[in-house]
C-alpha cells in the first residue's frame, strides 16, 4: 500500500481535530453525569479489543497481513491492560493501571500527532473508499488516549512519581521482548529493528546502538512527560506527593 496522504495535510489535520472534539465531548459529558466506572472500563476493554478483530479482519481478507501486523506494537499493549483492568483485581490494576495512563497519552498521542504509518492511500476522508485501516488507527489511537485521561479523571489513578520508573522498566521488558522477535522473524515491532516511520530512523545509519540508546533516553524523556504536568497539578490539590 503506498501512503500518499502527508502527516500534517489535510486529512491528518481534520482526522486529529475530529478526535480531539470527539475525546473533549466524552469526558465533558463523564464528567458531568453520574455513572458506573466499571461498565466503562469494561466496555472500554470490549471497544479495544473489537477494533483490532475488525482490523485483522479486514487485512486478511484483503492479502495485507504480515507478521508485522501481529499485537506487538507499542499501542498494542492497551490490547492487554484494558481487559487487565476491567477484572477490577487490585495486585494487577497497581502496575496495569500505569502503564494504560502512561503508554496511552504517550503512544496515542505520538500516533495522532505523527501518524506516518497509518493515514492509508486516500488522501481525504469522505467519500468512504473502502479502506478502513485509517479508521480504525485513529479511533484505536484516540480511545487510548481517552481512557488514560478518564481514569485519572474519575480518580481512577492518580499519577506519582514513583510509577514513571515502574512503567519504564516495563516497556523496557517489553521492548526487550518484542526485538528478540524482531531479530528472529525480521520483523519492526515498535519501530526497534528498522525504525520504519520513525523520525529517528536515520540513527540507526550511525549505528543501530546508538538508535536504541537514544529510543531508551527518548523513552524515560517521554515517559516523564506524561507524568509531571498531573502530577503538579495533583501537587497542588493534595500534598505531599507519593
């Protein structure tokens, strides 16, 4: 599939205005209603998930899976978390909770704001051309980003400092995992091996260890931008921190 749409065009710009209003709305209306969280989260687990059946759904009948396509991306780890967490289990909720908060304002974000690998082949959104990849990511992209913001909304999770070393060395055992795969099948899970799409792609011309360190420095760097503009405002609210 050749990509023609241009990250920063008119149709990334209209999609991620859409998601923006459409996150906005939700949780304005969350916010003002009273409601169950568990259905929520559950439902939230259940949106997820059907949208990567539909995904591999559509790419296989249409001869475009790979094993590239498989769940080990780094959006796809709210695959995991969301389902985690709607089992309402305090053990697991204390490390998933984190991770979904972090790894979904940071990999549905980095997903919206630079999505060079899934604008698909049309260069608008209307008319509907067939294609429903483009729809997919960013619905995908823009509930993680959504149910990061609803649980520490409704108080769900509340950031601290503690978890932005919890959450990284998670994704580094994850990471770590996912390139063994990359090596073994020639794969590019989370842009480790090849970097396609990755702004930082031209370090692994350097040399390949100087793109994983910088992905690692990039990772903490991330990681803690997620954190600290909560945290100070949950500083300000209630002290001390945790």
């Amino acid at each position: 599939m050749i990509l023609t749409p241009s990250v920063f065009g008119f149709k990334h710009i209209s999609g991620l205005t859409m998601m923006i209003l459409v996150i906005t709305l939700l949780l304005i209306l969350f916010k003002k209603y009273k409601h169950n969280h568990r259905i929520v989260l559950i439902y939230s687990a259940v949106l997820i998930l059907s949208l990567e059946v539909i995904k591999y759904t559509f790419m296989i009948n249409h001869d475009l899976f790979s094993l590239n396509d498989l769940p080990f991306q780094l959006c796809s780890f709210s695959l995991y978390v969301m389902p985690l967490i709607a089992l309402n289990k305090v053990r697991i909720n204390q490390y998933a909770l984190p991770f979904a908060f972090s790894i979904g304002i940071l990999a549905g974000s980095l997903a919206l704001l630079y999505p060079s690998n899934i604008l698909g082949s049309s260069n608008h959104w209307f008319p509907f051309e067939g294609d429903i990849l483009p729809y997919i990511s960013f619905i995908y992209h823009a509930h993680m980003i959504f149910y990061a913001l609803y649980i520490y909304q409704q108080k769900l999770y509340v950031p601290v400092r503690k978890d932005i070393l919890k959450v990284f060395f998670m994704l580094l055992g994850f990471a770590t995992f996912v390139n063994i795969l990359n090596f073994l099948w020639q794969t590019d899970f989370m842009m480790l091996r090849y970097g396609a799409g990755n702004p930082f792609q031209f370090l692994i011309d350097i040399h390949y260890v100087v793109y994983l360190v910088a992905m690692v420095v990039l990772g903490i760097i991330m990681i803690s931008l997620t954190y600290i503009g909560f945290i100070l405002n949950h500083s300000s609210k209630r002290n001390p921190l945790n």
